[in-house]
C-alpha cells in the first residue's frame, strides 16, 4: 500500500469528524432519525472543506444496518455495508465524476440505471461531484428525474461553483452551504492528527498552517504533510516557516514598518529579500492588502479573524503611526498595482519601482502635518475669513481677473481659504475640463466656506436638497481640480445649504423657478449636460 | 555515488533535497504542484523527480543505470506519461494530420529530454487538449508495465481550459494507487483552487545570478555576456539564454542612446536612433523593454539609496550612468515610467507595430521623466489614487 496524504487518511468518516460544518451535519442527522431525509440535496462551498466526505457520510448512514440501533445518526463504518463502501466497492453507492461526464448521455445512463432496485442496502445514491461541469442539456435531462425520483433513490450533488447550476436544479435539491473552515477550527484539528500520528507539534506552527490555508482544510492538511516531511516528523514553527514560502507576517510588517518610516535606505535590502525568496508579487499585493485592512479593523476596535494574539500586537506596532486613510490609500495603491501586475511582463520591476515611491510617500504625510499646523494657525483668523464668505467667489466671473484686491498674495506651499478663492475660476475652469455641469453649477452657486489646512467645507446657495446633493455628488471632481490648480488635495465636506437671494449681478436667472433649478442643477449633474441658453440655440434658425 | 547520471537541474537544492528525501522516507505525495517563474526548472524538476520514483534504486537521485532510468530519462518510458499544451484538433482530422501531431509530440519530447530548459510551445499550441488529459486519467488507471510506479506529467498545467481543469479533479485526489501526477505551472492563478488544493505544492525561487552565468558558461557563452544575461534575467535560466543570443553590450548602447533621444524627445532624432534600436535580424525590442525597465528600477532604487552599504543595481559598472539620469532628472516619477515600459511590452506582445511602440514610450518617458516645474503638485498627486 502506498504512502497516502493526510487529507486522504484523515477523511472523515463520521458526521462528527467533519470539522467546522455543524449547520449542515447536524441538520441532515436529524433528518435521518426523524427520517424526513430529502431525495436530491447540494452541497456547495470552497475546496477542501468537506462536501464529498459529508456526502459519503450520508450515503454509509441511510443505508448502515446498525444506524437505527445506535440511535446517534452515524454510520456505524463496522458492518459489511459500511465497511464495502469505506472501501469503494459498494453496488448501491454511486459516485459520479460529473466533470469527467458532462453529457446528456452520461445522464440519461443515470436516469435508467436509477430506476432498478438497491442490490443490498436500502437505498440507492448517487454522488454526483463536481456537478457544475454537466453540460446544459444534461442538466435540463436530469431535471424530471430529480424532480421525482424513485422511492429508493436520494441524488447528492456537490460542486465548488454553485453559479453554474441552473436555477431549476437549485430549486428541486436541498441546499446545504458548507463554510469556509476557521483557523480557530483547523489548529486544533491539525493538533489532534499530530498527537494520534506521534508528531511534537508546535502550537504557533499549527496557527500558521491554519492561516495559511484559507479556510480550507484540505490545503491545511497538504501543508501539514509538507512541513512534517520537512521537518522529519514533527512540526516546528521553523520548519513551518521555511516550507510553507509563507509570507509570515513579519514580512508584512516589514513592509508596513517601511513604508511608514523614514528608512527608505533599507528598502532595497528588503526588496532584495522578497527577491531571493522567489516571491509571488500578486499574491504578496493581495497579502498586505488583507494584512492592512486587518490593521483598519483593529485601529478602529473591531474584532479580527483569524490571527493570533502575538500577530496582532506586531501589527499594532508597526503599523502605529499610520492612520486609517493611510492604509486605505495604501490597500488602494496596492489593489492597482495588482490589477497591472495581472498582464505585466515585468512583475518585479513594477513591484520594486512602485514600492520605493509608496515609501517615498511618507513624506506626504509629514507635509501634511505642516498642512495641519497651518490650517490650525489660520484657524486663528477664521472669523474674518467667515465674514468674507459671504461674499460668493463667482464674483470673479472671467479667469482673465483672477486677482483679487482682498487677498494678499499667499506662500507657495500654505494654501489657505483665500488662495483657494483667489483661484476659484482658474479651479472652475479645471473642473469645467472634467465635469462641464459640475462647473456651471458651481460658478453659479457653490461657496468656499472654510478651510483648515485639510478639510474644505463648500456649501450651495441653491435651495433644496437636490442641489446639495449634486453638489456632493461633484465632490471627486472638484477635488481633481483643486488638486491641478493649487496641488492639495483637500477633504471636501459639504456645508449647510445658505439659501440666498439671488446676487444682482445675475438678473437674468429668476427667470427660472427654484424648484425647477433643482431638478434642472441635478439632471445636469446626472447626465453631464451643457447649459445652453435657449435664445442662442435658437438664433440659427 | 552515481555513476553515469548528471543531473541537469541547475541549482534549487532546498526542493531537490525534499523530494528526494520524500522518496528516501516513502512519504511520497500523490500529486506535485511545481511552481515559480519562467526557466528556474520546474520542467527539468519534475522531469528528474519523475525518473526518480520510476528508478529502481530510490536513492537520492535517479541512478541512470537501472532498467528504468534511461528510458524515463528520455521520456520513452511506457509508465511516464507526459502532456503539454498542442495546437488543436482540426475538425476533420485526416490520418495526415494524426501523424503530423504525432511527429510534433516526438520532436517536442526528443527536445525536452535534451535540454528541459528550452521548452518552447509548439506553434499555435493554445492549451493543453482535454483529450490528452482524459487518456492521462486513462493511463492512470492501469497498472505500471516495468517500474512500481507510474507518473503522470502535465507541464503549463494552467493551459488546461475549465473542462479539462475539473475532469482532472477526481483523479488527482484519489488516484489509483501506485499512480503519481506531477503538474507544473508558472501561473497558480490559472488553476482552479480545487487543484492547486488537491497536490503538494513545490515552489521554485528564482536561481542566483551566479548559477545562472555559471550553467550560461558552461554552455559556452562568453563570459562578460553571460554576466550581463544572468544579471538581466532575473534568475531565470531560459530567459538568460534568449538573452544571451542578442548581442547585449551592443544593445546597451543602443537602448542608452534611445533613452537620451526620448528624454529630448526631438522626433527627427528619436526616428533615427529607433531605427537604430530596431535593425537587428532577431527581434531585441522585447529585450530593449526590459533593458530600459531595468534601468529605470536601478535609477529609482539608487534614488532612494543612495547611501545605503549595498548599492542593488542590475548593472555593475552602470553606476555613473544612473547617477547622471539621477541629477539630470530630480523629478522623474520612475513608477509612470515603468508602467509606460510595461504597457509597451504588451502593446508589442499585442502586435502592435514596432516603431509605433517605440516612439509612444519615448513620448510617455519624456513625460515621466522631464523635469517639472512644480515641485509641490507632484507629492501630493500620489494621494489622488
């Protein structure tokens, strides 16, 4: 007999052994004692994490002598009925390789041979795996039978891809979602087959397994086997380590510490690492993604899946002087680096040149802080500013007058609530680049109400609640062409809306109802349209 | 201990050591996913662990004595079964056509048992056949002829299409015993989860620069081209060799004085120095890419580095080059540049004309590159993802 890997040898063989699945056991062991079991079910879920041992479970429990004796709703997996099917060579037992027999034909031989009865056991069941691979017309033949199959027939399918099942079919079966298995779930489990196998394992090693494999617990039980042969039979969390090409999570750390950081210097020893290691850059991207949203989670007191206590005080510690938009930029960055990474051809050197400019970007935050000082230190002269806003900017109609009398000529670097006035047309003309309704709205109604270094309120002297909302809705914009103008990027907050009486510079408007403006502001804003003045359009003809 | 067995795969000792230590300990999975970039030698790994379990001896490495090693060596044992990705079936398939297949697979085999490095697709080979894959489960089934075991090889497993993918699930977690399915890949994200679940996953790391020039060497290329090629290929030994065929230095110059004109971006000097680039029999433009990718990575990590103990680059001997770009161009956005390289590569890839590509990236490095006048809009642009 041959070497067998654990995920065989550990199959489970009752409805208790299936880890981390109670909804569905539980379930389908008390339809058996009330004997209200279905005829058709379907399994479904992630790889490796049970559906065809629960579905052999099943098929040894409907037909196992000694099961209503027992009175536990298991298999007894000792009597001859059990014992042929553990060793696949039962008559009333059918398992179906569906990807392997997609046809209408292979169907219809199903439907036939279903009809005739068990040869030993009480009834006849088919295991129908991977049956999302059944070609449609196959699909559309099995549908009366599974429907209303003989009295001792029970049909279980079981896929990973349960979109690809027709809606027919999911409407005659029985479905049972099996879950992703948790960590908290697979390190024991894994800690239980080291001690029957005779294995010292290590605790944390177990955890890193358990992690790595993603809910699945045939990847865990993979890996198992690979950090044991590694290690000569045990389980180190060296050994773990080193096998498994994780990427633990100091790796991770690293990169966070790094990009945080001042030591841009070490950034190429770093680089140098992952190199060495043969890294995957997609799945590293797709690792520190998960890896900094995690740290959002715990910056902001939520609970964390899945990491251990030990790993969560490292990600407190380096990711502590990054805030929370920190690392949704960070995630963001990384989300589109991923996206390039999927057709580059030069994997690494995109990796490489990104990464240095992502380290290169804590200076943007320590600019930042400048910002926010400043803004603090103008704070102190808000109330004048206050006053001035009143005044709306669109009175500086045409980009040729973008002087302002009132506003000194501001430092190159500060930008303050009168700069960004001062340069309303100019910003005006940008967003008209990006969003010419957005621009008309906002030369017409949108006011600068105030500003501290990093938040920018902007209120509508529009009424109603439409025209704010469009306002909002333009916020993205507006924010592009503050950012080409005066090259900040403010956080746009919407003010109250100020209601004002129509400015006299602008007679022509009223001519117009409010109400109709709102909507007219909106469908613009939706749509992208262009105001045009009506007399104009009209003079061609 | 061997006598007449050379191994050829170069360097990878950690994986080598585990799987022959799986043999030695009889802990022999029943399916290896062998992953990693291009040409680090996952083919000639799997090949050689293929012999091994078809080896009569189990020692550490194949014996090439025995009844079974020379014939698995060379891919003509009746228990190895190999499959890769073939041009597809033509509807009406005459017995010419089956026969001209078969001469395909002979050739394609001959070569992989010679040099399992220099495994080219053969033309128009789009993914690996669900016929193939189906007479390998086929094979599976039946007892081994001469050796214990028999092993099934699907090399570039992700070329299998979906059907194939999922007809290969059953028997790749159960399969019969005695029955061992080695599969390869350079792209894990082109098989089904369910399959990269189903095997023992062995990852191969990119070989050291020093492997590389050494097997580079010993095939007879020239020393300093050899370097250069190792050190461009980024541990990949069959990428080093197709480099090693352009003549690099020459392509050096060439790509600098590219680089120089695109800076510039005059057209009437970009056409002729493209020209330039492009005149060559083989097809360099690929390798040009890669060259200026490259460089650029040497250029934004020395940035950066400048005076870090270990100065990274690709290029020993280029450091005056990249101190030059360094100070002419304070403000270049390297990361644009490389995304206007790689985007280049894949226009190429795509078909586009050659001297199109080229001019376009002369345009988008003359825009990443060139100087700005505002020093503070360019920080902050990176907030606006």
């Amino acid at each position: 007999m041959s070497y067998q890997v654990l995920a065989r040898r550990w199959r489970p063989k009752r409805f208790a052994d299936v880890v981390g699945q109670e909804h569905v056991t539980r379930t389908l062991q008390n339809a058996i004692r009330q004997g209200r079991l279905a005829h058709a079910f379907l399994f479904t879920g992630p790889r490796g994490i049970g559906k065809t041992s629960t579905a052999r479970i099943l098929a040894r429990a409907v037909n196992c002598p000694n099961m209503e004796s027992s009175g536990a709703a298991e298999p007894c997996n000792e009597c001859e009925t059990c014992r042929a099917l553990l060793e696949d060579r039962e008559m009333d037992v059918i398992e179906m390789d569906a990807a392997s027999y997609t046809g209408v034909d292979d169907i219809r031989r199903v439907i036939e041979n279903c009809r005739l009865a068990p040869v030993a056991g009480r009834m006849k069941i088919y295991i129908i795996d991977e049956v999302h691979m059944l070609s449609r017309s196959a699909f559309n033949a099995f549908l009366k039978t599974l429907e209303e199959p003989p009295a001792h027939v029970i049909f279980i399918l079981a896929t990973t891809d349960v979109q690809k099942v027709p809606a027919t079919i999911l409407s005659r079966v029985q479905r049972f979602d099996f879950r992703p298995v948790q960590p908290v779930d697979t390190a024991p489990y894994l800690g239980k087959i080291c001690e029957h196998e005779g294995w010292p394992a290590e605790e944390e090693a177990l955890w890193l397994i358990a992690r790595r494999a993603e809910g699945s617990l045939r990847d865990a039980e993979g890996l198992l086997d690979q950090v044991v042969s590694y290690a000569g039979g045990k389980v180190t969390l060296q050994a773990a380590r080193e096998t498994l090409g994780v990427l633990p999570g100091e790796l991770l750390a690293e990169a966070t510490e790094l990009l945080v950081s001042n030591s841009v210097r070490s950034v190429p020893a770093y680089l140098e690492q992952l190199a060495l290691r043969g890294v995957d850059y997609t799945q590293l991207l797709k690792d520190l993604q998960s890896y900094w949203m995690d740290l959002i989670f715990i910056k902001q007191g939520l609970p964390v899946k899945g990491r251990v206590d030990v790993e969560i005080e490292q990600m407190q510690k380096a990711g502590a002087e990054l805030s929370v938009e920190d690392l949704f930029r960070l995630i963001r960055l990384a989300e589109r680096l991923e996206d390039d990474l999927k057709w580059s051809t030069a994997p690494r050197v995109r990796f490489e040149v990104s990464f240095v400019r992502w380290a290169s970007l804590d200076r943007v935050a320590t600019i930042r802080d400048i910002l926010d000082r400043l803004g603090t230190s103008t704070g102190g002269t808000a109330p004048p500013a206050r006053s001035e806003a009143v005044a709306p900017p669109r009175e500086a109609k045409t980009p040729a007058a973008p002087q302002s009398p009132r506003a000194a000529t501001p430092s190159a670097d500060a930008v303050t609530l009168d700069t960004l006035r001062q340069k309303w047309p100019e910003i005006t003309a940008a967003l008209r680049k990006r969003n010419q309704a957005a621009a008309a709205t906002a030369e017409k109604s949108w006011v600068l109400e105030a500003f501290d270094g990093r938040k920018l309120t902007v209120s509508c002297t529009m009424p109603g609640k439409f025209a704010t909302d469009s306002m909002k809705e333009s916020f993205a914009h507006l924010a592009a062409a503050i950012q080409d103008v005066c090259g900040i990027t403010p956080i746009l907050v919407a003010g109250a809306a100020r209601p004002e009486a129509p400015q006299p510079d602008e007679p022509a408007k009223p001519a117009t109802p409010p109400s109709g403006d709102d909507l007219f502001s909106n469908f613009m804003s939706r749509f992208g349209g262009v105001e045009i003045d009506p007399n104009q359009a009209r003079e061609p003809k | 201990m061997s006598t007449s067995f050379h191994s050829r795969v170069v360097g990878q000792r950690e994986a080598r050591a585990r799987l022959s230590d799986a043999v030695r300990s009889g802990r022999v999975a029943h399916a290896y996913l062998f992953s990693g970039p291009r040409g680090v030698g996952k083919t000639a790994l799997a090949l050689e662990f293929a012999a091994l379990l078809l080896c009569e001896r189990e020692g550490a490495e194949p014996c090439g004595e025995c009844v079974n090693c020379p014939a698995s060596l060379a891919l003509r044992h009746p228990d190895l079964h190999l499959i890769y990705p073939l041009p597809s079936k033509k509807a009406g398939s005459t017995e010419d056509d089956e026969r001209e297949f078969a001469a395909v697979i002979a050739t394609q085999n001959a070569a992989l048992a010679k040099d399992p490095y220099t495994f080219l697709r053969p033309a128009k080979a789009k993914d690996v056949r669900i016929s193939l894959v189906r007479g390998l489960i086929h094979h599976a089934s039946m007892k081994p002829y001469q050796a214990r075991r028999k092993v099934l090889i699907v090399l570039q497993a992700d070329a299998m299409n979906t059907q194939a993918q999922n007809a290969l699930l059953k028997a790749l977690e159960e399969p019969p015993s005695n029955a061992y399915f080695l599969l390869t890949t350079e792209n894990e994200g082109g098989l089904l989860q369910t399959i990269r679940s189903r095997c023992q996953r062995v990852r191969l790391a990119p070989l050291s620069s020093e492997e590389v020039a050494d097997a580079l060497v010993k095939s007879g290329v020239a020393g300093p081209q050899a370097e250069l090629a190792a050190a461009m290929s980024g541990g990949s030994l069959s990428h080093a060799r197709e480099l090693s065929r352009d003549n690099l230095e020459d392509l050096q110059r060439r790509v600098i004085a590219f680089l120089r004109a695109a800076a510039v971006c005059d057209p009437v000097e970009l056409r002729k120095v493209t020209a330039t680039l492009l005149d060559s029999d083989q097809m360099p433009e690929q390798t040009a890419l890669e060259f200026i990718g490259l460089l650029l990575r040497d250029v934004a990590l020395s940035r950066i580095a400048r005076n870090a103990a270990r100065h990274p680059v690709t290029f020993r001997g280029f450091e005056d080059r990249i101190d030059a770009i360094l100070l002419a161009y304070p403000e270049a956005d390297f990361d644009a540049a490389a995304r206007a390289v790689d985007v280049s590569a894949d226009y190429l890839a795509r078909g586009y004309t050659r001297d199109f590509v080229m001019f376009a990236l002369a345009i988008r490095l003359h825009e990443a590159l060139g100087p700005r006048t505002k020093s503070s809009t360019k920080q902050t642009r990176l907030d606006h993802a």
